[in-house]
C-alpha cells in the first residue's frame, strides 16, 4: 500500500479491513448521533429531511430542564456508586477466599461463581423477575420466618435495591478470575516475611495484599463503574422503569426518549451526556505515593 510518497508496511494492509469496520459502523454512526444531537430530528424528520431544523444546544438546555431526566440521572448514579462498591467488594471477598491455600475444589467453585456472567442477561433478568415476584422464592422464604413478603419490584423502596442485587449477582464473576489472578501474583515470600514480623491478618491485608493487587483493584472499579452507568436492560426487563420511574436509567430513558416518542435530537444528547460522565470518570485515577500535592 502507498500513501503519498510513502510505502505503508503490510500490517496496515491487515488491519485495514478491521480499520474500515469501525468508521463504517462505530465513529461512522457516532458522528452522525452528535450531528443530530444539535437538531430536532423526529418522526416528520424521519419521513421527510426537509423538516429537519438545527437547533443548536437547544436539546441540552432542555434536557438539564426536564425533571425526569434528572430523576434517571440520579438514578443512574444510586445504581452506580452503590452497586459497583458492593460488586467490587463481593468480588474481592470471594477472590480471597479462592485463594485460601486449603479450599479444594477450586476449579469447579470458579466455574460455578462466573457462570452467571456468562449467562443471557435477559434471561436472568427473567428468572430474577419472578424470583422477586409477590410468591417468589425470596418472599416464600420470608413467610416460613414469619416475616411479611416485600414487594420487592412493586416497591420505590426496594426496586433499586432489587435490581442492584440482581447485577451485583451478575456480574461480580469476572471481577472475581481477574483479583483472583492478581492475588495469585503476590510472592508468598511477602507475605510469610511480614508474619515472621508479627503481622496479622489485617496487616498483612492492608500493607502487603492491597499494594499487590491495586492495579488491578482499581481497573476492576473503573470498568465495573463504568459498566453500570449503562444500565438499561435490567430495569427494562424486570420492571419497564416503574414503579413510579424509581429503576428510570439515563439508557432507559433515551430510549423512550428516542424510540417511543421519536425524539431522537433529544436522545442523542443524553447519550453524549452520558458519554461525558463516562469520559470524567475515566480520568479519575489513585495519585501514586511519590506524586507531589
């Protein structure tokens, strides 16, 4: 291949095809969704482009004025900093005790512990939905405690929280092979240096399995936090937003947005809305012991 007076090396002739994908079907469609965030593209629109209007940042400005657009965003953010924590913790606490030099069986636990992750997301949505129903399991197991059954996706209450459970129970497999595999890569060395120290369990976990493992911690946190701003599925399978818009997600609500009511200009812009919380967070990274203040 030649470009100007220059001979490309054959790699790029390998990767061109892959290259052609993606400005076909990903930056392709991107700038085409940002081009019509700044017009009211909808369904006259759609079926003849001479209605078509540039608005400017008439969407974003309308957006940061619609009320249920920040009920999503902060539902977004309660499913976020609460579920991807609790995800992260359930991973690592699992990941530990795999690592236990005792546990046997260990293959066939991992296997079990990662197949949800592997599984239908919507289809263990399904199975969650009436697991959680008014004579699911869990509320079945309540009643033989006596307690009274929980309307678990009927309730505002208890709808978030449901659903957090739920991804939580998902996804926490992969997270858990990848700390697994970090806490693998710490020398037994260290750790039996610092017991001859005389430290203990917490001590040897705060100053010799956290510095070992918090690259890989914090890339865990950063993708897993990630993964649940984009929360749709969950709520538009088990509970279709409600009850009274307590599971409404940014995803969910771009997609009535922009599906049901055909306001795709509108849609366009929480999705780049969207995409600039996630690009924020994915600067946040831990400041190294050695940087200055």
């Amino acid at each position: 291949m030649k470009f100007g007076n220059e001979i490309l090396s054959p790699g790029y002739a390998f990767v061109a095809p892959a290259l052609i994908l993606l400005l076909v079907f990903f930056f392709g469609p991107v700038c085409a969704a940002l081009v019509m965030s700044f017009t009211d593209f909808d369904i006259y629109a759609l079926a003849d482009l001479h209605n078509l209007r540039f608005v400017g940042f008439d969407n974003y400005s309308n957006l940061l004025t619609t009320p249920l657009f920040w009920k999503a965003f902060a539902n977004t953010c309660y499913f976020a900093f609460v579920g991807a924590p609790l995800s992260v913790l359930v991973s690592l606490g699992t990941a530990m005790a795999l690592n236990v030099p005792a546990v046997r069986l260990k293959s066939l636990y991992r296997t079990a512990l990662f197949a949800p992750y592997v599984a239908s997301l919507v289809a263990a949505a399904v199975v969650w939905r009436y697991l959680l129903g008014e004579d699911g399991v869990l509320n079945q197991a309540l009643h033989a405690f006596g307690l009274s059954p929980v309307s678990w996706l009927g309730d505002p209450h208890w709808s978030m929280p449901a659903i957090i459970l739920f991804a939580v129970w998902k996804n926490f497999g992969y997270n858990m092979l990848i700390l697994l595999a970090a806490l693998q890569s710490i020398p037994q060395d260290l750790f039996d240096a610092a017991r001859i120290d005389g430290a203990g369990p917490w001590s040897r976990f705060r100053h010799v399995t956290l510095p070992g493992i918090a690259p890989s911690l914090w890339l865990v946190a950063l993708l897993t936090a990630a993964s649940y701003f984009q929360l749709f599925a969950e709520p538009y399978v088990m509970t279709q937003g409600g009850p009274a818009q307590s599971t409404v997600s940014l995803l969910y609500f771009m997609y009535e947005d922009g599906f049901k009511w055909w306001n795709l200009g509108h849609a366009s812009a929480t999705a780049f809305i969207l995409f600039a919380v996630l690009v924020g967070l994915s600067f946040l990274r831990p400041r190294s012991e050695g940087a200055p203040s």
